[in-house]
C-alpha cells in the first residue's frame, strides 16, 4: 500500500505480547496498513507481527506517551485507528469505521469497549486504571497526541469531536482477578515513577476523599452493583490498595528490597495454581509475592513446599530449612509463631485472612507486646478481596478455584 493510497492505518504498541498479538491482527484485514510498534520485545511478537506486516517500527521507549506518538508518526494514513494486542474488533464494528471515515466531518471519534475478565464481560461500573468504557481510538492525523507519562498519558487534541461509534470493540483486559492484582500493581508502580519526577501526588485531603468517591463512582453512580462479586472486588481494590508498598530507593528510583515471606499452613509452591484448586489465603499469597517480584523486589517464600524452586521471579525455599535472620521486609503469612522468626527485619507484616477483630485473642497481644520494643512489628489486614473470595465460596455454588474460570 503506498502512502497516497493509504486512508486508513490500524497502529498497535506491544511489549511482549505473542500469547494474544495473532487473535488482534487477523481481525485487523479492514484497515489500508498495519503499523506495529514493538517495545523492547525479547519474545516472538516480531514473527507474528510479520505475518501480517512489513511495517514494523523496533524501538525502546520508556514513557507510554512516547511509544503511542512514535506509532502514530510512523502512520501514512489519513484516518489512524489505535487498538492494544488484548483488544478484538468484530466485523460490525470494522465496517462501521470505514463507513466513518468516508463520510464524516470530525477529526476524532469515541471507540465504545466491552471489557473482560476472562469470558465474562464487564459492562457497568468499571474504574478508571481496570478498564475503559470508551477510547478516542479513531482520528486524523494530526489530531491526537499523547503526554509524556508512564501510565495513562494525558491527551490533547486539535479539531472536532464526532459522535462515538455504535458498535463496540472487545478488550479482553484480565485472564483472571489474579491478573488484575498484577496490572494495578504495574500501574502503581509507574505512577509513582511520575510523581517522583513532577512532584504531584496530590493532597492528602484529597487522597482520602478519593477512597470514597471512587468506590461511589465504581459501584453506585455507574451502576457495578449489576456485576454481582466482580464488581465489589474491583470496587473493593479500586478503594484500598495503596500506590506503593514499599518506598523506592532515591538511586535511580529502582526497587530492591530483600522480602522474605513465610506460611506454615497446606503445603504449596509455585506450580500449584496451575496442578488445581487451591484455597483463598494460598492465592492471595502466591499473587503478592509474584507482584512484588516484577516491581523488581527479591522475594523468597518459605513455606511447606516439597523442594526448592523459582517460579515467576519467586524463590521457593522449605521452610524446615529455617528463615534468613535479615530482610528488608518480612511477612509473615496466618500463623503467629512465625513472628518472631527473622529477627532483624527492618519491617514485619503480620497478614491475617480474617476480620480484625481476630488480633484480641490473647496469643497475637503477647506476640506484639514481645515485639514492640523492637518498633518492627506491623499488624495488617489485608485487601477485603480475600474476605470476598471466601465468600463467594461459601455463598455461591462454586469452589473457589473455581472463581478465575468464572470471572
């Protein structure tokens, strides 16, 4: 396709994307030219996308908005229409962007999305940072540029805005609630990036009152409470989970801190959610350390597991092999006779899986009480998502592992 003849350019940004790159680009025969913009990928994203085109752009960005703006510079078209690899577009919405953009007057137009969580979708109240209700994904040249952020770039645009289109483009955002967890903690953590460079992170006044009017926004004034438990977890995240769980360093902003975390209860490793059903505490713990070790951390998890491992960046170590005496943080998982095992942790994580309240009991005051002095015992509660997943299997009619196939 030569650049005079070239109306219509589909661009798409990846980094690593060869599980789902295939499934977006046959859908994308509809369009004049394929630009594909590859992002330091070290996987087999660049022999799929050659299946498809000859346009493809190598590069390495480090700031979301300037990946976008090379992709769309290295368009020929008139009309650009942007997708990401989890996206889909169906037949009928492909017709209605080439009717569009032969008869309309406006330099962009709104992209309506279906969201999902592996195959349910997900059409009321989804959050900002979890899903997008609607893109502006189709302009002219020109027309749309992207700020110099990490996460979620701010946009600005020149002409004007036509209606969005009627039909809808599928984003399969999340295989699961796990790979949810995992995504916030990624945007979390480029969004710290940001405010350690511009300063910005917002009042504290204002920082609480987002804890509540998001949690109205997601679940109330855009209707979540449609979706049932899918919903309230989200809400339940969108809430609580803070932006960072531990501090950068102030070399270079990378993260580096020595966790150790430990489990004396069922025997469990890395394999496990992949063998079967596995239980709430176990999931929410193995998806911790596994988020804490792409943030760049060292994790090691002492626990019952059969022999020793690495899985996902997490060291798996038995734990009747015994604990280091040191770490940057130390969490101690359920049981409250591994609080006083790595004695010279610089912070310690007591993380129960049930409502506070649990903490009187007598044997969990002494153990602070042991431990205060020392100001290196914290007593947290984790995110209401646990509690959630414990419910919906004693609510519902479904194991809890049942739960990633459902949602």
């Amino acid at each position: 396709m030569t650049a005079e003849k070239c109306v219509l350019s589909a661009v798409i940004s990846i980094r690593n994307e060869e599980a789902q790159l295939a499934a977006c680009m046959e859908r994308l025969s509809f369009a004049d030219e394929i630009v594909v913009l590859l992002d330091d990928c070290s996987d087999g994203s660049r022999d799929i996308a050659a299946q498809f085109t000859d346009r493809l752009i190598d590069g390495n960005w480090s700031v979301e908005g300037d990946r976008r703006n090379a992709g769309i510079e290295a368009c020929r078209g008139e009309w650009i229409f942007e997708i990401d690899a989890d996206e889909r577009v169906p037949d009928a919405l492909a017709a209605e962007i080439r009717a569009t953009i032969a008869t309309t007057t406006s330099d962009w137009h709104g992209i309506r999305v279906d969201n999902y969580i592996g195959d349910h979708r997900v059409r009321y109240g989804w959050g900002a940072s979890y899903g997008k209700n609607q893109y502006p994904g189709l302009f002219r040249k020109g027309a749309k540029v992207w700020g110099r952020q990490r996460v979620h770039p701010a946009l600005t645009f020149t002409g004007t805005e036509g209606a969005p289109l009627t039909h809808r483009i599928d984003h399969y955002v999340d295989r699961n609630i796990s790979d949810m967890i995992r995504r916030l903690d990624s945007y979390t953590t480029a969004r710290a990036r940001d405010i350690r460079e511009n300063g910005d992170g917002g009042s504290y006044a204002r920082n609480l009152r987002r804890i509540f009017s998001r949690s109205w926004k997601c679940y109330v004034s855009r209707k979540g409470y449609r979706e049932g438990q899918v919903r309230c977890i989200d809400c339940d995240i969108r809430r609580v989970v803070p932006d960072t769980v531990l501090s950068e360093s102030d070399a270079g902003g990378e993260l580096m801190a020595a966790i150790v975390m430990a489990d004396d209860g069922i025997a469990f490793d890395g394999d496990s959610l992949a063998r079967g059903p596995l239980g709430g505490a176990e999931t929410a713990f193995i998806s911790l350390a596994e988020a804490l070790a792409a943030r760049g951390h060292d994790v090691t998890i002492h626990n019952r597991c059969g022999a020793p491992m690495t899985r996902f960046g997490v060291n798996w170590e038995p734990l009747e092999k015994g604990l280091p005496d040191t770490a940057d943080l130390y969490i101690a998982n359920r049981g409250d006779k591994l609080l006083p095992a790595v004695p010279a942790a610089r912070s310690r994580v007591f993380w129960i899986h049930n409502p506070a309240g649990y903490l009187k009991k007598w044997r969990y005051i002494v153990q602070a009480d042991a431990l205060a002095p020392h100001r290196r015992v914290f007593f947290r509660v984790p995110c209401r998502v646990v509690r959630i997943l414990a419910a919906v299997r004693r609510q519902g009619d479904h194991p809890l592992w049942d739960f990633q196939r459902l949602y």
